[in-house]
C-alpha cells in the first residue's frame, strides 16, 4: 500500500530530481507565514532610501528650449546658395543635432568658459576612497562628469530640444545651460566659417587654373583667324548662306516654269487650232502678250455689249456695230492663238536655259559654302571652347564673391525660444520616488528571499503539502506542546487542542481495516530522532484508554528508552521490562505494569541489552505480540527512529499498521522518504502520518484545526 502510494506521490518525483506544479495557494500561505520578513525588508529598505536622500543635497535645474527651423535662414538673400545645405526636417539630422549638444568639443567649451574644473559638484567622484589623493582631471575626464549633469533630449513629433542642467547651485545650473547653448552655435559659426574658408580656397585655386586655361583658348583662336584670314568668317558665312537659299530658289521657281510649259505645249498639242475655248483654258497660252491684250479686249467688247443689250434693239445701229466689232475681235484672237504653240516653244527653250544657268550657280555656291564649312568647323570648335571656358570662368568668380561674403556672416537654423532661467525648486533628490521605488525594490528583494528561502527549504511544512508530496492521507496534526519538559501524555496538557488531535488521530485509525481485531496493534516511529514519536506514542495509547480499550503501550526503543520519564514512579533504568520478555527471561504479562490512567498498561524497555538488534531479530516478537493480544484491546509500539536503526524495521512484521511521525519545518524530505521506502520494503503496512509539533499561525495546517478550535476549547 505504502509502495504504490509513494509511486504516485511527489515524492517519487522529487527522488527523480523532477520538479512539481506551481501551487499558488502554497505561495499565497508561504508570503502570510513569513509576512513579518517582508514588511520588515519593506520596511528597512524604505527607511534607508529616506536616510540616503534626506541627506543627499539638493540638485536644481535649468532648462533652454531651442527650435531647429525648417530651413537654414538666408542671410544674404535666395540667390547666395550654402556651400553645405542639410536636409533640416529629416529625423537622423535632429537625434545627430542632439547628440552633438552633449560632445565632448561642446562639453569643454563649457568647462572652459564656465571653469567647472574647479567645481566640487562636478568633479567629485563618490566611489573614490577618500585617502586616495585627488588627481587633476583631464578634458576629456571631465567632459565625461559634465555629461552626466546635463539632459539633452528631443521632444516627439517637434523640432524643439530641450537642454536641462543640472546643480546645486540654481545660478551655476542656468549659467551651464546658457553655456551648453553658446558652445555648440559658437562650434556650428566655426565649423562653417571654416567649410567656407577651404570652399573659397579650392574655388579660388580651380579659377586660376581656369583663366590660365581660358587665356590659352583664346589665344588659339586668334592665331586661327589670322592663319585663315577669318576675322569675318561669321559675316561670309551668313552672306554665303543667304545667296545659297536665294540661288536654291531660283532654281526651283525655274524648274517649276519649264515643267509646267512642258506641260502646257504637250496640252496644247492635242487640241484643235480652230477650239478656241480649249487652247484658252491653258495658262501659259493666256500668259501670252498678244492673246493676254486682245483676250481682254474681247471680254470688254463683250460687256459693252451687253450693257447696250439694255438700252437697244438687236437692229439698232450702235447694237450692230458692236456685235460686228466683237466679231473681228475674236477673229484677231484666233491669228493670235495660231502662233501660242511657237511662242510656248521659244519660251520653253528660254526656260530651259534658265534653269541650266541657275543650277550651275547653285552649285558653285554650294562648293564656296563647302570649302567656308570646312574652315569654320575648327573656327566654331576654338570658339565654343572659348566661350564654355569663359562662363565657368565668370560663374566660379561670382560663387568666389558670395563665399567670402558668407564667411563673415553667422548663420544658423537655431533658434532659442526659451532662455534657461533661475529656479527655486529643487528636482532632486525626489523623495517620494525615490521612497517609492525602494520600497518597490525592497518587496520584490523580500519576496526572492521568502520564495528561495522555500526553495532551499527541503521539509515538509503544512498538511497540503505534505499529503501531496507523501501521497499518504494525514492521520492527524499536532500541535506544538507548550511544555518542553519530561515526557507527559497529551491528554495531561492544558492545551486542549492537543487532546483533540489525538482523538483525530484515534478516529482516523480506528477506521483502518475490516474489523476490530484487524486494527489491534500500532506501530509508532519516526525518520529521525526528535520527531516526538514517544509523546505521539504515549498520547494515542492514552486516548485508546480513554475510550475503554484495555491497552498497553510498549516501549520498543531498547537504546535511548525514555518512559521512566513519563512514569517515575513505576520504572527505573534496572526495571525489568520488554528485554527480559524477548530473552525469554519473563512472560510479558509479568512485566506490564498497570499506570495511573485507567484502562492503560505499559510494558518498558529493561534492562539494557548487549545486542538489541539481535535480541529483536530472533523471532520471538511475534509470539509475544500473539500473547498480549488476549490480554489487551489496543497494542501500541514506540520505536527507535527508522532510519536511525535497524531495530525498528526488525519489529514491522509482527504488527498490524504503522504510524510515521513527522515534523514539519524539521525532518527533511529525503529522511522522510527514505523512512517509508523501508517501511515499504520491510513489508509494513503504513496507515499514514501524523504532524506532530506543528505551529498553527499561518499556512495550510492552520485552517485544517482553525474552525474546530473553539470546541476543542471546550472538551473539558
């Protein structure tokens, strides 16, 4: 029974080096029993925080709020551009532009305009010993100590900084935070003035590299034009290519009119010499002289005609008249168109040597503007060199001037919206954060303690505890006895509490088993020595008297028996007793002696025997146990500690349960589960375990017995 129950205990586990759930109500009833340990952690580290800054100096601050604008002011207008622009509104830019408030060139610019080197406050070191001399701090030393005392930081989604200094002096904070503002724009105005004094420099080096350069290129040029004779090359070339455009025309209007008389003789041709109206239509034959002057006599014929169609009959003298003189006018328009054909030829041939003429100007003009190509294309490529060096020349002269402009101008993208002022109030030490936070600390530090003082704990403290690690059911728990003197039965204290428990425990066993006789015998033992075992042995066997068991209680401890003590008037050290029984010197009957409780006997150890555990190993015990037992109604057996000596687990075998005694916050768990290992492994049959001494303050024992308490006051 005990060997299955420790397999499916905590206990295996633990032997295991396993590790068991986090119990919250454990630690919850670890934190109330050592409550006293915390608050007065809590309690010494808040009073210490209190001590260390009531006697702390008193630190005031100062604070500049400056403003990176969006863009860099122009001083001297758009139209000077910077020699180096940043980008203002980027996020890198501004945590670069903080943390270059606080480096160490800004940070000695300080010390030396402000001459901190001799400020306690800054350059007092509280780690150094004080009989290790002072050494002279560096600059870079001190930038460090410096750093320390002023906060420099950006505030979220602005382009404000603030600058906070810190002092005991209020003035030295603000005169420190006033200073960390002029060191760093006095560091800006430097290393720009610097930047443009080398911009200037090279600007200047390139534009006399340059004009060497553009002297040269105009020097070539000039050597060019008189070489060629083309001083006014530009002049030819523009009169050049004004006749080429002029002669190209010609040449075209020329083509033009000798293909369209070609056209016209070919038209001209095909038609009748007597349709007069066809040979009309084409436009050269109208352009013809004499059919131009008498055509147009005909058409005006033709109108006065037809104006006096208006005025006068057809046989009117005036009417016939003109009639008859259109007549003869068309008659001399046809002899006229007779020779159109001959006239269109004599002009096609003048036409066509036009055109020869002018297509044989054109190209003479073409090779003079070819060969003046030829010779400007050099004269452009000098010219344009010329003109290129010229420009670059002109445009590094005007950044030259701009940049020597700019160097004697301060120009900055900050601006210092709040000056750092003179405060009354003290920022540090802050005594109720401080306060605050040891006291925070301090509990976090007492409940490690607490929770590794439990960890490091290898006993068992509560029932829940130990019934969950055990796997053994908690037969009853026993208050500490507040009488630490001889041994004396529970039933005799004024602490009825203790009684109680004993009558718990006597409930709980008599339960064990079948029958009544299944349950006759007790073996009572514990890991170690000092678990009470012999008071826990005295008190149940009190109780079964109490209950009108006729019982007996022996003494099995043969080493270190102590009943004498419980009974001074019946027993001696020489006093015959449960030896003399298993030597075979005595019947057992013979040595129980009847104690002043009624119902209650009790058998002692003897006389001092050479060799107790041989004396038990011999396999009279049985028998004995056999013969008492038609004597008495409950048997209960104190032993020597199991795990001390083997005499206990000689005696097991020839009782009906055992009983293990167990201290809390005393026996360790390794004692423990070795003491029913052997139990286990010696066959016994172990009933459970009784607390015994067990403090009822705070934890899982506590309100086992708290509800009960105010009638256990009452028992007698």
């Amino acid at each position: 029974m005990a060997d299955v129950a420790i397999q499916k205990s905590a206990a295996l586990k633990f032997l295991q080096g396993q590790g068991v759930g986090f119990d919250f109500n454990r630690y919850f009833f670890l934190i109330r029993r050592r409550l006293w340990l915390l608050i007065l952690i809590v309690c010494l580290g808040g009073l210490g925080a209190l001590v260390f800054l009531l006697r702390e100096p008193k630190v005031y601050a100062s604070r500049a709020v400056v403003q990176v604008e969006q863009e860099e002011a122009k001083v001297l207008g758009s139209k000077v551009e910077a020699v180096q622009s940043d980008q203002l509104e980027a996020p890198d830019l501004m945590e670069t532009i903080v943390e270059s408030l606080t480096s160490n060139t800004v940070l000695i610019g300080v010390n030396q305009a402000l001459g901190l080197d001799k400020d306690p406050f800054i350059t007092k070191d509280p780690f150094n010993p004080p009989w290790v001399p002072e050494k002279p701090d560096t600059e870079l030393t001190l930038a460090d100590k410096l750093r320390k005392k002023i906060i420099v930081t950006l505030r979220r989604d602005t382009r404000l900084i603030d600058i906070v200094a810190e002092h005991t002096d209020p003035v030295r904070a603000r005169d420190m935070a006033a200073a960390v503002v002029h060191s760093y724009l006095h560091q800006t105005f430097e290393q720009q003035f610097k930047t443009l004094s080398e911009a200037t420099s090279f600007l200047q080096e390139e534009a006399d590299k340059l004009k060497t350069k553009l002297e040269t290129s105009e020097r070539q040029l000039q050597a060019y034009k008189e070489q060629h004779n083309a001083v006014s090359l530009e002049n030819n070339e523009d009169i050049i290519t004004a006749k080429l455009k002029e002669l190209n025309s010609k040449a075209i209007e020329a083509k033009n009119h000798r293909i369209q008389l070609e056209s016209d003789i070919e038209t001209l041709r095909k038609i009748p010499p007597s349709d007069t109206e066809r040979m009309l239509q084409i436009g050269s034959v109208t352009q013809i002289s004499e059919v131009s002057s008498r055509l147009s006599l005909v058409t005006k014929a033709e109108a006065d005609l037809a104006a006096l169609q208006k005025r006068y009959l057809q046989l009117h003298p005036k009417y016939i008249a003109a009639v008859t003189q259109i007549q003869s006018l068309k008659q001399s328009l046809k002899e006229a168109l007779r020779d159109a054909g001959k006239i269109l030829e004599t002009e096609y041939a003048a036409a066509k040597e036009s055109e020869d003429k002018m297509n044989e100007a054109l190209q003479d003009q073409e090779k003079e503007a070819l060969g003046l190509s030829k010779l400007a294309i050099p004269y452009n490529t000098l010219q344009r060199e010329v003109d290129s060096d010229k420009a670059m020349y002109d445009a590094l002269q005007t950044r030259i001037r701009e940049t020597s402009i700019s160097q004697g101008v301060e120009k900055s993208p900050f601006h210092v919206i709040e000056e750092p002022m003179v405060t009354s109030k003290a920022v540090k030490p802050d005594i109720p954060k401080g306060v605050g936070i040891a006291l925070a600390v301090s509990f976090a530090v007492g409940l490690t303690l607490i929770i590794l003082m439990d960890y490091f704990d290898d006993t068992l403290r509560s029932v829940d505890q130990a019934e969950e690690f055990l796997g053994l059911p908690a037969l009853a728990v026993i208050p500490e006895d507040p009488r630490s003197g001889n041994l004396h039965s529970a039933f005799e204290s004024k602490d009825s509490r203790q009684a109680e428990a004993f009558r718990n425990l006597r409930a709980a066993i008599s339960l064990l088993g079948n029958d009544d006789e299944a349950r006759s015998v007790f073996l009572i033992t514990s890991a170690v020595p000092g678990e009470g075992k012999s008071f826990s042995s005295l008190s149940l066997a009190h109780s079964f008297a109490l209950n009108g068991y006729r019982t007996l209680l022996i003494e099995g401890d043969l080493r270190r028996p102590t009943f004498q003590n419980a009974f001074k008037d019946l027993a001696t050290h020489q006093k015959v007793g449960f030896t003399d029984v298993l030597s075979g010197n005595c019947r057992a009957d013979e040595v129980a002696v009847q104690t002043k409780y009624e119902n209650l006997s009790v058998i002692f150890a003897g006389r001092s025997a050479p060799h107790p555990a041989e004396l038990l190993a011999a396999g009279s015990l049985i028998d004995v146990i056999s013969e008492l037992k038609l004597h008495f109604d409950r048997i209960v057996i104190d032993t020597a500690p199991i795990n001390a000596v083997s005499d206990t687990l000689t005696m097991i075998s020839a009782v009906q349960y055992v009983c293990l005694i167990v201290r809390p916050a005393k026996t360790r768990k390794t004692a423990i589960t070795r003491a029913i290992h052997l139990i286990a492994k010696a066959k016994g049959n172990l009933a459970g375990f009784v607390l015994n001494r067990a403090k009822f303050t705070v934890g899982s024992g506590y309100y086992y017995y708290y509800y009960g308490k105010k009638y256990a006051d009452k028992a007698y």
